[in-house]
C-alpha cells in the first residue's frame, strides 16, 4: 500500500513539477573539449558524480570527449546541435581563443550560456633549484639570459602561451614558448629543469610544489587566492603574491563554465541553471574547488553574458598585441 | 626489506574478498573493453570512473586497474584471429599472430600472446616494487631532445631490419608521416592539410585507420579467395596451452630484451605502442631466423605482447610517484586519484603508504587472474574460428564499424574505414608493407612536435640531439640499428661474391624526418 501511495505521490509531482517547467527527457550529454584525465574532464566528471550521488536529475549524464583541433570540434558539435537541450559543453577561455586563433567559423554567441562555475588562476612557477626569490628576480634574469630563458605549457596561442607573450612584452623581455601538449607535460619538463618557467594553473602543478621540485613566484589574479590551509610545510596558496605587486603588471584569470546549444527555450536553460547551483552547493564540488584552488565565483544571467562580453574583448585585445590572431 | 613488509600488508588489503571480486570483474571488463575495437583501455576506464566515487579509492583503483589489466589481455584476442587490433600496442602482435591463426594455430598464438603478456606485466611490477622512486627520478631528465631521441631510435630499429623493398618502406612511412600532419598542428597552433573540411580536423585517428587497414582489408582478401578461413580445423582444448608453454623457454632472450625493452619505453614516456614495434623489430632483427617473421612466428607474438605490456604496467609507475601519465589510461586513472581524493606524486608514496602499496600488490594478483581467465577463455574464442566465414565476416564488418565510430562518436569515421579497407587491400597486392604507415601515424605527430620543440629550446641548433650522454646514445644507438640491417646485407651479398668485401663508410644522416 505504502508503495502505491508513494507511486501516486510521485505521479502528481511528476505531473505539477511538468506542468510548470521543463525537464530532461532522456539522457544529458555533457561534451568535454579536451581529452579524458584533463581538467576540464575533471570538472564534468565531478559534476556528473555530484549530480548523480545527490540525485539532482532522473535521467542519466553521459560523458563525451572531443579533444580535436583544441575544442574546434566539440565548439563546431555544439553548434550543429541548435535546439537539442540535452547537451551541454563545459568551457574555458579556449571558447573565443580557438575561433580567434584557428578562425574556425563558431562563436559563443551561437551557444547559450548556463553558468559559470568557478575561475582558474594562472601560477608563475619556476625549477626549486633555481635562486629566483621572486618574480622580479626571473625578470631580471630574463633580461640579460642568452638564449632566452624558455617557458613551456598547454601549447601554441592557448592561455598559458597569451601569459607568456604579455608577460614579455609588459617587462620588455625576451622568452622562448614551448609548446607541450598540455599543463602535465609542461610540469614534468619544468621538475626536470628542461624548461625555465611555466604558467600552470594550481592543480597541475600542487604535486610537484609539495615534493619540492618547484615553487611559485606569483599569481597572475588581481588578488591572492583565498586558500589558507597549508599546502607545503610553510606555505598556503594564499601566501603567494600576486604579480602586479612583484612589478609584473599582468593577470589572467580563465572561466570554468557550461554552454547549451543555441535556440533552446527559456524554460530549458533556466533548468539547467537551477541545476547547476544545486551543484555549486554540494560538498562534492566545494571539495572539488579547495582541491585544485579554484576561484570560486557562480555566475548566471545577464551577469555572465556581461562577464562573457567583457572576458571576450579582453581576450582579442590582448590575443591581438601577442599577434595570435589567424590571418589567413 | 622495509619495502618487502610493506608490499605484505599490501598483499592483506588487496587479498580481501571484496577487493578479489573487484580483481575478477575488472579483468572480465576490461577483456570485453580491449576485445572491442574503438572502445580502448581510456575510454572503458573514464566511463566506468563515476562508478568508483562512492568506494574506497583503494578498491576502486583495484577495479579501475583490473580493467586496465584485461584490456591489455583481451587486445591480443582479435589481433591474432581476425587481424584486427582491438588496442593500438596489438597492432605488431597481428604481424605474426593472425598467420599463425591461419595456420590452425590460433591457441598457441593465444597462448603465447598471453603468457607473453603476463611475464612483460610481471616485470613491470617488479620493477614498480623495488625501484619506484629510483627509476621514477630517471623520466624527468626526458627533455624534448631525449623524446625524440627514443622515437627516432623506435623508428630505426623498427626500419632498420625491413626486410621488404626498401623504397616501399619509404613510402609506405611517408604516407604515414602525411596522415599524421594532419589536424591541429601543436607547434603552432594552427591547423593544417584540412582544407576547411570539420571532420579532417581532428586528424586521422590511429584506430580507424588501423581498423580498417588491417580488419576490413583482410575481409576483403578473404572474401577474394573464396570465403572461407584457413584455420579452421584448429585442434581445441586446453592442452595447447601446455605444449604452447613447453616450447617457450626457448626464447628466453626474446622475453627478457622485450620486458627490459617495455620496462624502459614505460618508465620514459615512450608508451606501450612504441615498445611493442621496437620490441617486435629487435626480435626480429636478433632472430636465427628473420624471414619467418610475418609468416607465423610464434616470437614475433611473444616480443611485442611481451614489450606492450612492461611498458603498459611501468606506465603506472610514473603517473604514482610523479604524477606523469605514461599512457592515456594512466591519465584516466590520474584524474580518479584526484577525484578519491589522493594527490599523486613523490608525497604519495609517504602519505598513502597503504593505498600504493595495495595497488602494487594488487597487481600481481590482478595479472594472475587476468592469466588464468584468459587462459581458460582460449579454446572458446579458438573456436570462433570454426564458425563459417560467411556468417563471421559480416559481424565482424559491423564490429569494425561500431569500434570506428565509438573512437569519436563520429558517422565520417566509419567511412574513412572503409576506404581504408580499399587502401590495405591496396597496399597488400602490391606488396606494400602496411607497418611504417601505421608507426608514422601513431608516432609521427609525436616525433614531429619534440623535434620542432628541441629545436625552440635550442634556437634551432641541431646540436642539441648530441648535448647530453643520455640523447646521444638514444641517437647513435637508432643510427646504428638503421644501419646496421642494410650493412649487413651488403656484406653477405659481398663475401657471397667473393669480392673486396670492405664495407662502405657510415654516413650518419640528420636526424630530420
């Protein structure tokens, strides 16, 4: 009896809950743009365990990888797949820096922004065994070094490399990019001296900072972060400076945040936006935040529209002066 | 010794009865995983991950690596009886396996593929529990010019003893090389040989290619010579597998220059597909009897299953003490540490001294099950070869066609299959080899970026290939090996005749390619 009244309970939800909004009616596909094991991937397989332990949404979240042409392809999925609200893009900056870069014919404006979760700061880290103290001590050292001191990371005209470029040109220095595949190649070739710095965010690099092959010089944030446990012996992630006060006058931030596809009902992107700050709530994604020093920073609405404007014209002003705009 | 006592309480946590169930489930998953084309150890892994979230991460790695385990396992099974690789490190196990299998002999190939894994995985292990932190210091002196020194030094050793038309090798590798350009270029961000078309984008995935050079080429010849399957009166029981065992002794060199191979290639990033074609060319190249090589030799099956599988074990050994993925899977199992919570990296192995060492002591057991099934499972998939090609050929086909299309989720993949399928068929009449074409597909890319990469660093010095003892051995050690194949058949040819038998000076090439 118990059951059949709670069957009977559950069909009248079922029904005012439709009766007023929308809800998913087969299976989420979330698209991650770059490879299995990154940290986008870690994003959305942190989302779909939060979802699913706390039992967020009735259908199923799937997964999907489309790591090709630097999220060229997930970007171009997404936009072929206007009006279909059962999938979701996670996103970085790589979301106006691979159309400007690669002149790909996509644009977030085709997309419908849900939310942004959090921000991603950008660290200064150089070789432990080096005796730079601060990041004034690399610029001057970047100064005078030939050949140029060398700065590895994520890969050509990615976010990394845009640091890079406008850290030189803000200190009028001289430093050679290599592009790696990713912030984990960039670690180990920077624990190895191969490199002389990189700019990781903080979870690519907090292995390698506790062992004590590496250490931050500065955060490329307007602030430090807000992390004050300790992470090293004597260190927390709020102790590094930001780089403006070292006299490096640049920062960088990147969003973490979620798109739909395009031409899909108020009704569908105000689910997932309700959705999404159920997540934000959950231990598993606070957990997720101090783990790999996220800034958290929950926007939706108009407030990330006007976020995605401004971060866009910040991005093509400065992917303009590093010279990363396709010409061809 | 401390270490022996720590691997023995590893032993107690990994021999409970729920973690030997998730030990028993993971191989049987990961064989179904590494038996599909397409589907493959990362992405078998990365969807049964948010499984893991709610257990503890000590049993969840022990399932999460199981799969692994079987997916190594189970890649060898269609390689050696449908030609088809279901993992890309089993593509130099076909070489020999599939003949053997067209010879009747489809469980000694079995057998040895197995076995042969077990020892290459064994070594890998032994090498995780004495030298962890040791050998794990060694990766980080891989800089871009060492990286390219251990692909140069895989491309040579593999070239270098080709026993076909030399100028078809060339070929047969440039094309290779061409495919692999195509995409996003990582140097400079740009992509390249597209021509403005969305599907060439993501560049030519390594298994649709192989899928249908190797797979639907090979139902195409079949179905030319009149439908029906050479192996067909395999004998079948389980004794193969004692008589397979009686004869391997024999190779012991074989088994241990692949396992030290694999171990190396592992440790180094160079990756278990690297590993199975070098360990596969050495073979070769130090066998009494080349020419049997791609007839059915039951070494050639042994070396690179052997090498693949040092290679894929000791892959975890970086991702754990430094937290660099030797392989996509270990990135996989990477971003699972992070989710359950564990950093990895040199503090892992003070902090979560019990969860390590239950891993390493889960796989040995792991392998052992993973043996023992597979071992039991070889007259069944033996005997697949009775069932008649007609009815085979078409599964097969539509098996081949989900891997394409699983790889990406892409419609375009399945197509690209297909024609080439018309491209191995190609290639075989023509006597074509179709190994360089797939070595520089894989590698190519990659050698491709850590040459352009050194050359940044050094400002474009070519000097930078020699700056060190560990890039200069790597170099002139693949520089001998390209050699040493052409020279010595000079030399034969020479004394043959009876002539002045002194032999040419080495010229040593760049490295470019």
């Amino acid at each position: 009896m118990g059951i059949a009244v709670r069957a009977a309970i559950g069909v009248l939800l079922l029904t005012v809950t439709s009766a007023q909004a929308w809800e998913p009616t087969k299976p989420i596909e979330i698209i991650v743009p770059f490879p299995p094991g990154g940290a986008s991937d870690q994003m959305a397989r942190t989302i779909q365990g939060a979802i699913q332990k706390g039992n967020l949404v009735k259908q199923p979240i799937i997964i999907v990888n489309k790591p090709a042409a630097a999220g060229g392809e997930a970007m171009l999925d997404i936009q072929k797949s206007a009006g279909d609200p059962h999938k979701l893009i996670t996103t970085s900056s790589g979301i106006y820096m691979t159309p400007l870069a690669t002149k790909l014919p996509v644009s977030w404006k085709d997309f419908t922004p849900v939310a942004m979760m959090a921000q991603d700061a950008f660290v200064l880290w150089v070789n432990a065994a080096k005796p730079y103290k601060t990041a004034q001590d690399f610029i001057e050292a970047a100064k005078t070094a030939a050949p140029p001191l060398k700065t590895g990371g994520n890969g050509s005209k990615r976010e990394d490399h845009l640091i890079s470029v406008t850290m030189e040109q803000a200190t009028g220095t001289k430093i050679t990019y290599v592009p790696y595949q990713g912030g984990g190649p960039a670690s180990v070739q920077l624990a190895g001296g191969h490199i002389d710095a990189n700019m990781n965010n903080p979870a690519e690099e907090i292995a390698n900072w506790r062992s004590g092959s590496v250490k931050p010089l500065c955060v490329f944030s307007p602030k430090p972060m807000e992390y004050t446990q300790k992470v090293t012996a004597d260190m927390a992630w709020s102790d590094i400076p930001t780089c403006p006060s070292q006299g490096v006058n640049v920062t960088y931030q990147m969003l973490r945040g979620m798109f739909m596809p395009g031409k899909v009902t108020p009704e569908q992107q105000a689910f997932y936006v309700d959705l999404f700050q159920k997540v934000s709530q959950t231990p598993e994604w606070k957990a997720y935040l101090e783990r790999n020093a996220l800034v958290p920073d929950f926007r939706a609405g108009q407030s990330f529209v006007d976020f995605l404007t401004e971060d866009e014209r910040k991005h093509k002003d400065l992917m303009t002066k590093a010279g990363f705009i396709a010409t061809n | 010794m401390d270490d022996l006592n720590q691997l023995l309480l590893g032993f107690q946590v990994a021999l409970t009865w729920h973690n030997v169930l998730f030990m028993v489930v993971g191989v049987l998953l990961g064989i179904v995983v590494g038996v599909l084309p397409g589907l493959g150890g990362p992405n078998g892994v990365a969807i049964l991950l948010p499984l893991t979230f709610g257990m503890d991460p000590t049993s969840a790695i022990i399932l999460l690596s199981s799969i692994y385990w079987g997916a190594l396992f189970g890649g060898a099974i269609t390689s050696i009886l449908f030609n088809i690789p279901g993992e890309a490190w089993s593509v130099a196990t076909t070489f020999d396996g599939y003949p053997l299998a067209q010879q009747g002999r489809a469980g000694e190939a079995l057998t040895a593929a197995f076995t042969a894994s077990f020892i290459g995985a064994l070594s890998g292990v032994v090498l995780i529990t004495f030298v962890a932190p040791l050998v794990a210091k060694f990766a980080l002196r891989f800089g871009p010019a060492e990286f390219f020194g251990v692909f140069f030094l895989t491309f040579c050793s593999f070239i270098g003893m080709g026993r076909e038309n030399k100028a078809k090798i060339v070929a047969s590798l440039a094309l290779g090389f061409l495919l692999a350009a195509v995409g996003l270029d990582t140097i400079s961000g740009d992509l390249r040989l597209t021509f403005g078309a969305p599907e060439l984008m993501k560049g030519f995935d390594f298994l649709v290619v192989v899928i249908g050079l190797f797979g639907v080429s090979e139902i195409l010849l079949t179905i030319e010579e009149g439908l029906h399957f050479k192996g067909k009166r395999a004998a079948i029981d389980l004794g193969v597998v004692l008589r397979t065992w009686a004869g391997l002794p024999r190779y012991w060199a074989t088994l241990i220059r692949s396992s030290v191979v694999g171990m190396w290639m592992g440790v180094t990033p160079g990756g278990a597909i690297a590993a199975s074609f070098m360990g596969y060319g050495l073979a070769k190249r130090f066998s009494r009897r080349p020419d049997a090589f791609g007839r059915g030799e039951i070494e050639g099956v042994l070396a690179p299953e052997t090498a693949a599988h040092a290679a894929g074990t000791s892959a975890l050994l970086p991702m754990l003490a430094l937290g660099i993925p030797g392989s996509a899977t270990a990135a996989v199992l990477l971003g699972g540490l992070m989710i359950w919570g564990l950093q990895p990296g040199p503090m892992l192995f003070i902090e979560k001294k019990e969860f390590v060492w239950g891993l390493i002591a889960s796989m040995y057991l792991g392998n052992l099950a993973g043996l023992l099934i597979v071992l039991a499972t070889v007259p069944v998939f033996a005997a697949i070869m009775r069932i008649p090609f007609a009815l085979v050929a078409p599964i097969i086909l539509v098996v081949c066609a989900i891997g394409a299309f699983t790889v990406e989720s892409s419609r375009f993949d399945i197509w690209l299959m297909l024609i080439f399928g018309v491209v191995g068929y190609v290639f075989k009449k023509l006597d074509y080899p179709l190994a360089p074409l797939v070595l520089a597909l894989v590698l190519g890319d990659r050698a491709e970026d850590a040459f352009r990469q050194a050359l940044l660093g050094s400002g474009g010095d070519l000097s930078v290939f020699f700056s060190n003892a560990l890039v200069s051995s790597l170099m002139i050690l693949g520089l001998l090996l390209l050699v040493w194949g052409p020279l010595g058949d000079l030399r034969q040819r020479l004394t043959r005749r009876g002539g002045n038998d002194q032999p040419p000076r080495e010229i040593a090439g760049s490295g470019a390619s």
